[in-house]
C-alpha cells in the first residue's frame, strides 16, 4: 500500500506523524521563521481542547501529578500531551529537564506526547513559545493538554495566559494562612491541589486555602476548588481531574468567556509585537552607525535614556 | 524578519538502560553538558532501549549518552541502535560511558556506539565529543 507524502508540516501533523510534530515543536521553540506558515495553518483549529497547567513551588510534586493523571486520562481513553519547562541557566544557556523521570508509560503507547521545554530565558514560568506548543499538541490530535511549569514562586503567573485551566499545586507546611492572602500565584488558580496530603499538616493547609476560597469567587465568578491529592498512595487523582472537567464545564457555559479570550488574543498580540520589535531595535541600535551614535550620546549622559528610546518608537512620540 | 538568528542550544538526551541503579555519572556528566550551554534531557534510570529511542524522538535530540554499570551493555546498546535504524533516526549520534571492557567497546564502535568513556575519562573530554558529535549530526 502507497500513501502520498503529505505536502506540508501541517497535514503531516494531522496525520498523526509524531516525528513531524517533534520537528515542529523544536522550529517553534527556536523562533524559526520557517514554523509561522505551519502555526497560521492550525490556528483556526486550535482553542477547542483543555489546556491544563500545572503550577507551584519546585519540589511538590508537579511531575507526579503529570504522571498520574496521565494514566488517569489514558484509563478513560483520552490521548494527552504534555509539555514540561523547566530552567534555563542564565549563565550558560543550559538546561537539565527532568520532568521526563517521573513518567511512566508503555513505550508504545501512542496516546501520550512528552515533550520536555526550557524556558530560554523567559521569566513567568514557563517558555516564550510555550503557547504555541501547546497548538501544535493540539494540531496534532490529542484529546486533552498538560503544561508543567517551572518550579514557580510567586510572580510567576504566565501560565495564565496559556491554559485554560490553572492547577496550583501547593503542600502542607508551605506557610500560615498569610501567604494565601498575597497576590500573584494564589489568585490565578482554578483549582487548588494539596499534594503530599499523605503527610501531616495537610488538613491546616486545606483549612487555609478553603478560607481564602471563601472569600468569594475569581473575577469571573468561578469558586476555586481545593483537592488533597498524595502520589504515593496515590490518591484524589480522580477527584483532581474531576475538579478540572467542573471548571472546564463552567468556562463552556460561562458569559464572560468571550472577554476572557479576547484579553487573552489581545495579550498575546501586544506580546508579540513587543518581542519582534525589541529583537529589531536591539539588532539595530548595534549594526546602525547612527543609531550607535545615539548610544554613544546616552554613554556620555548627553540625553538620557528615555529620550533614546523615544525617538526609536515608530508611533511618533516624542 | 531577521535574517540571522543565534543557533539554539544542542539537545542531548542522557539515560541509563537496563537495571542499575548508579546514576551519579550520569548526573555528573548531564551537569557538565549544561553548564556548556546544552539541554540535557534527563530521562534517568532503569529505561528500556524502547524508552529511550521513543524519549529522544520525542524530545528530538541531536545526540543520546548511555551510561551504563550493569555489565549488559552488549544486550542493551545494539537494541538502542537497531530500534534508532528501524525508526530511520540512525543520524542521531550515541555516546556511552560505564564499565565497558576494551574488548566490547570495539565491537560496540563497529555497531555504530560514536564514543565510548571509561572510568578516568575527563568531563572536558566528553563535552568535547558531545559538541563534536552534536555539530555532525546538525
């Protein structure tokens, strides 16, 4: 039997081609020119499935939890990708991933996608190309994704704008009721998941976490939930996925879905424009003689570095 | 759009095949590769070669390092290669470090094994190899 080559990345990718899809994965994590004809393609197909992240301190479990729900989502026939960050040295460039060691799946299973990130530089959590990662999982047919973030602290909050549903993972002992009450990681969870509640301290944590849920709903009216969840005995796996079906349910049904995902795109545009034009004024201002010229004036503190700026923005300030 | 970009970093996957539980070289040796401005994908211990060809395609590294004590690597090894052919992802270099007799090393260097470290080998040394190898294979 002879089947056509597909033409392009595109349809390969629909065709299930996992190779492809690995190349396409590294060509949009590179920023490689060649990958915006393929990611024009799928955007139109793309926003129809979970986006699950996963987010929280490093060391409480979020690669576990990858793990088991997983299997959970493989038990009930789903297929699930999976994209797992982690650091970038800020010296070398380097990278150890090691989400991947958690994993435990049938080498031949094609229903799971691992994919291991770095996060290149990006602060927030999770990489610059993190989002579009994920659409290509999507592209490529998987019925559910899963983004693990960077062990997060508490500014790191970019996975706000690339899942649709966001897992905080916390665990007991991480700090008194005070701490729920800062702004930043705690305010974007859909879903609080107390991992290692096999442990002491457990109930105090879900104490505090249901007083803070209590105060009232997220701005667009959802309740947080909070899960206690232990990847050793296992336990609460099905109650965690549960909790993310429930918030998913609430988005399909919820009115302010529409904002939600208009300050999302929005979002998404200002960051892109923000990125190509620093690239270009950052390659400019060291190849352009009277650009450098510019610099050399802001060395000698004859103008400051405001002003500088101002006659490079193209929206005619200044 | 900007014609020149920085080439991104080189992807190694790091693994250890088979049953054995001595990771500490590979730990070591998955730091040096960071720490020269590469992504090591640590996919650790007791992986079958089956696990490990679907990880690096996956993960769609330039380059695999075997680390191996058990003493099977002549079991393991080949079978890694054999499943890279059978995926046509032979061009994706292997390296391997362990105990491995002189005598092993050269068969396993004949079946397609790029470098093969022993005890004493220097973490410069094999960083080198692995951007040598990482720059073939690209």
């Amino acid at each position: 039997m002879t089947r056509p080559r597909p033409r392009s990345l595109a349809a390969a990718l629909a065709t299930g081609d996992r190779r492809a899809l690995a190349r396409a994965i590294t060509a949009v994590e590179s920023g490689d020119a060649s990958a915006d004809p393929l990611l024009r393609a799928i955007f139109p197909r793309t926003g129809r499935i979970p986006i699950v992240g996963l987010t929280g301190p490093l060391g409480v479990g979020k690669s576990s939890l990858v793990n088991l729900l997983v299997a959970h989502l493989r038990a009930q026939g789903r297929s699930v990708g999976v994209v797992a960050v982690d650091p970038s040295s800020p010296f070398s460039g380097g990278s150890v991933l090691g989400d991947r060691i958690r994993l435990e799946r049938r080498a031949d299973d094609e229903g799971v996608f691992f994919r291991s990130m770095a996060s290149r530089g990006a602060s927030g959590g999770v990489a610059a190309s993190t989002r579009d990662v994920a659409r290509l999982l999507e592209a490529a047919g998987f019925d559910v994704v899963i983004v693990e973030t960077v062990g997060s602290g508490q500014v790191d909050v970019a996975i706000r704008e690339v899942a649709t549903t966001r897992i905080v993972v916390v665990v007991p002992h991480l700090g008194d009721e005070v701490q729920t009450l800062k702004a930043g990681l705690f305010e974007i969870s859909d879903i609080f998941c107390i991992n290692k509640s096999d442990l002491p301290g457990a109930e105090t944590a879900e104490r505090h976490l249901s007083e803070l849920a209590s105060l009232g709903p997220t701005p667009d009216g959802w309740r947080s939930r909070i899960v206690r969840t232990s990847t050793v005995l296992p336990l609460g796996i099905p109650e965690l996925w549960a909790a993310v079906e429930a918030h998913e349910k609430f988005l399909a049904d919820s009115p302010g879905r529409r904002d939600e995902l208009r300050r999302r795109l929005t979002e998404e545009i200002v960051s892109r424009v923000r990125d190509v034009l620093a690239r270009e004024v950052a390659e400019r201002l060291e190849t352009d003689p009277s650009l450098r010229r510019l610099v050399d004036k802001v060395v000698a503190r004859e103008i400051d570095p405001r002003t500088a700026a101002d006659r490079l923005l193209p929206l005619g300030r200044g | 759009m900007t014609a020149k970009r920085r080439r991104s970093p080189v992807r190694v996957l790091i693994a250890k095949p088979g049953l054995d539980g001595h990771d500490r070289g590979a730990k070591i040796v998955a730091r040096a590769l960071r720490d020269a401005g590469m992504e090591v994908i640590y996919a650790g211990l007791r992986q079958t070669p089956e696990d490990i060809v679907r990880a690096a395609l996956e993960e769609d590294v330039d380059l695999i390092g075997l680390s191996i004590l058990s003493g099977a690597h002549m079991a393991l090894f080949p079978k890694v290669l054999q499943l890279l052919k059978k995926e046509k992802a032979s061009t994706i270099p292997v390296f391997a470090g362990g105990i491995i007799p002189d005598e092993d090393a050269r068969r396993l260097r004949r079946l397609g094994v790029r470098e093969i470290f022993g005890p004493g080998a220097s973490l410069a040394e094999i960083v080198a190899a692995a951007q040598r190898l990482a720059r073939g294979a690209a």
